[in-house]
C-alpha cells in the first residue's frame, strides 16, 4: 500500500488538507456508464441509501439513455457529464474531487462482440485502463470495478470461486478479464484500492432489449418469434438487478481491497425454460419458440460460489419468479420504453437482421 499512501499524502499536501483525505473527496461517488442498465439502478439506489453526491459520466451510445436516470434529474446531490471512458482529460474532469468510483462503463453484448470485437477492446480494457490510470493520479478511496462471470468461461459441475482462473470463451468475456487482471495489476503495483465485482446475468426493468429476457419479451409482445440458440439447455444463474445492486453497494462500503467478489442470485435456469415462463406470464404460445443456429463458443453453464460476500451480510432477497414476473409485466406495461428503440435505432435494427440472417 505505500505507493497509494505516500501519494494521498502528496495529494493533501497540494490541497492545504492533512494526511487523509481531503473533505471534499469523501464525498463524492462517481458512477461511469450510470445511464445504463445496471449503472442507472445503482445510481438510484445509492441517491436513495447514502448521502453522497453521485456524479455519472456516461457516453450515451446506443444502450446508454438519460431517461434512465430521468428520477435522479432535480436532486441536488445527483450530476450529469456526457463523455467517454477513453478521452483522458473526461475522466480526468469526472474525477475531480471524487472519493469513490464504481466503473460499469463497458460494451456487454457477447453477440455484438462477435461481429464488432474492437468496440469491446478499445472501451472495456483501454477505457478502465484510463480510468484506473485516472484514479491512481487523484488518489480515489475505492475503485469499484464491475465485471462478469463471464471471465471463468463456463464450468459443467460445481461452481467458480474468486481463485479460479480466468478462461474467457467470447471477445465480451476476454475484454473484461483484460479490465480485470488491469485492475488487479493497479492494485498490486500501485496500492491502488480495488474490489472487483463478478455478478452472474442480470435482469431487471429498463435493460436494453438485446438481452435475453427483455429480447425475449419484447419480441412475444409483438407476437413475434423467440429466436432460441441450439437446443436451449443452456443454463444461467439469474441475478435480480435490486439485489444486485444492493451487493455492489455493500462491497463499495465493507469490500476487502484487492479482492474479487461473486454476486449470483442462485437461480440457475436452462434458457428453453426462461423463453417459456416468459409466453405463460405474457398467455403466449410455445409456437412462438423457434430454435436458430447456436453462437460460436457458446457457454453451457455458467455458476458462481458466492460464500465470500455472503460472509459480508448479503444475500439475494427477491425470488426469481417474482422478479421475472415484475420484468416481464413492467415491459408489458411500458411499451413507451422500449418502441422508440425498435423503431427509431436504425443501428440496432441492423444488429438484429445482421446477427439473427446468418
């Protein structure tokens, strides 16, 4: 830790501040890619659970919308910058003050990072790669790094521990596991005080309908078919984004730095079987299922062991079904949402015949 230390102490001394953080620094939490999926709900979990100011900077491509922050807009704790991970002198002002940082920014698609790998290099390892460079000039007090269990592979039996080693299968899954060894690499070399979050697949309202579920569901509310991969047996362990969010909040206050953290939902489902609990809760017939061609290196199944930030005091508190019926009805019921980007991106349209044709 003496290089971290040793630099805060510079960094005070500049400020005026003694050794310690300066007090503007403690509270301030920048949140990158907070107009997204995830991002968006941690930003209002933590404007509703801490008094911190919550600053976003966020890009706002395709899957990145401010209407996602649209209950944040007018709280006085809550602000806003539209720029990228990858422009050093954003970030450089993003981080300004900041005491905290819970990096989600990041291209997350595998399919599209099939067709379009360099998007996921230059943003998910060269953009956290700026951001951690960033925060070790600032000298931030946690960096919050948000990956996925993608970065294992996947796993027949059993379930992955924090030590086991990282074998991506797809560009998405190697792009992220580059972020994360770069922000173990931060840690170790500089004191750079890192906790890295690997949460399983996550669903919840407002996820962009490229995703499986919300894919799925908006495609049976037009009557249209469910495109399925293979045989469909692939299995997930399904993660309710609340109880996602509230693990991220706890590693943020209570995570060891330097480590590593699973958050899983202990939902573990074959894709057919989500695909189908999806026609019952919107009365739509099986018909609509219709098996395509699966995607090259496709994961079987994926698990995580989650005791380590169990031992913290968390633990998934919504059940799946539960959850999966309040997504499905709250796309069902918000169709203002979700048309808009059916009719309205051209660029995703293009993915969907693009991808889908093959």
């Amino acid at each position: 830790m003496l290089p971290y230390l040793f630099q805060q102490q510079l960094l005070c001394q500049k400020r005026g501040a003694g050794v310690g953080y300066p007090q503007n620094m403690a509270k301030i939490l920048l949140v990158t890619g907070g107009a997204g999926f995830i991002g968006s709900h941690f930003v209002h979990y933590m404007l509703q659970h801490s008094d911190y100011t919550v600053r976003v900077l966020d890009a706002l491509t395709y899957a990145g919308r401010r209407e996602n922050l649209q209950e944040a807009e007018g709280n006085p704790r809550f602000e806003f910058l539209h720029g990228d991970v990858r422009s050093r002198e954003t970030v450089e002002q993003a981080m300004e003050g900041v005491s905290l940082v819970a990096h989600f920014a990041a291209e997350t698609h595998v399919d599209r990072s099939i067709l379009y790998p360099d998007a996921f290099i230059t943003t998910d390892v060269y953009g956290t790669f700026v951001m951690l460079e960033v925060a070790r000039q600032k000298g931030v007090e946690r960096f919050l790094h948000i990956s996925t269990d993608e970065v294992y592979g996947d796993i027949e039996q059993g379930a992955f521990t924090e030590e086991s080693p990282l074998r991506p299968n797809s560009p998405y899954a190697a792009s992220k596991a580059g972020a994360d060894l770069l922000a173990r690499a931060y840690y170790r070399t500089y004191g750079l005080p890192v906790i890295i979050a690997r949460p399983s697949n996550t669903f919840g309202p407002r996820q962009y309908p490229e995703k499986l579920i919300p894919f799925f569901t908006v495609r049976a509310l037009q009557d249209e078919p469910l495109p399925l991969y293979g045989d469909g047996t692939q299995v997930r362990d399904w993660l309710y984004v609340e109880d996602h969010v509230r693990a991220l909040a706890l590693l943020l206050e209570r995570g060891q730095v330097g480590e590593a953290y699973n958050i899983a939902g202990g939902n573990e489902r074959q894709n057919r079987e989500v695909a189908r609990l999806i026609l019952q809760i919107l009365q739509k017939p099986e018909s609509l299922l219709q098996s395509v061609p699966d995607r090259p290196g496709h994961d079987r199944r994926y698990a995580l062991d989650t005791r380590k930030i169990r031992a913290l005091g968390w633990q998934p508190q919504t059940p799946f079904e539960d959850a999966l019926r309040e997504t499905v009805l709250w796309y069902a019921h918000h169709p203002e949402w979700w048309e808009p980007i059916l009719k309205e991106q051209a660029e995703y349209r293009a993915f969907i015949q693009q991808w889908y044709s093959r």
